[in-house]
C-alpha cells in the first residue's frame, strides 16, 4: 500500500518514483530561486531531466494551464458582474496571472514529468529510512 498518494506527490513535487524526494530545491514560491531544480532525486537517485532539454515540453503544459486560467476568469467575471467594461477584465485578470505565474510553472513541470517521464512508481521506495 503506498504512503503517498499521487496526489500528494504531484501537488508537493515529488519524484514519480519514490514519492519522497523533491524535483525543486526550494519549496517556497516566493523564493527568488523557486526554478532551481535538483538534477538527481535526494531520495533514490532518479535523474529528473530524462533527456536533454526536456523540460522544454513543460511550457506547453504552462501554457494549456494558463490559457485555462484566464478563460475561467474572464468567464467568471462576465457570469458574476455582468458585462463589465474591458478595465475591469484586466483588473482581475492581470494580477492574477502574476501571483499564478510561478505556482502554474512549477506545476507545469511536475505535471509534465509525471505525463510523459514514462517513470514507474516503486512502493519499496516510499519509505521514510531513505533509499532500498
Ligand atoms: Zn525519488
């Protein structure tokens, strides 16, 4: 039986394989390093960056998440002021494409790497005495 659930292992960044190490080296978001990735999992070794440049896929997903963001807003406040001028669109929706920005792409690189790392969870590995 795991420990960690996918779902705690995609929302806290977590290796696909053990669910224990990080993929970032900074948990805060409001780190001016929130970037910063491990190369190797802390935990059982897994490199991250499958192959070169491959986080390069992760924009994509950035994007899709962004683009979906900012529907749900501009749907959002429509259905909830009515139809307000293009200013209050903006005022709403500016801000918090800024404050998601780095949440969306740290998210997107997660997500990215547990879509398509092709990486197998190994439940042996989920322990908290560190690497079998
Ligand atoms: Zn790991």
């Amino acid at each position: 039986m795991p420990k960690t659930t996918l779902f705690q292992a995609i929302t806290g960044g977590c290796c696909p394989r053990c669910r224990r190490g990080h993929l970032f080296q900074y948990n805060s978001w409001l780190s001016s390093r929130f970037h910063v990735q491990r190369t190797n999992c802390e935990h059982c070794n897994l490199r991250f960056e499958l192959e070169p440049a491959f986080f390069i896929g992760a924009r994509y997903v950035s994007y899709a998440l962004m683009v979906a963001l900012i529907g749900t807003m501009f749907v959002g406040t429509n259905v909830l002021m009515g139809d307000p001028s293009l200013t209050v669109y903006l005022s709403i929706v500016l801000p918090a494409i800024v404050i998601l920005a780095v949440p969306i792409q740290r998210s997107s690189q997660v997500l990215y790497l547990y879509m398509f790392g092709w990486v197998e969870y190994d439940p042996t590995l989920d322990t908290d005495g560190g690497p079998v």
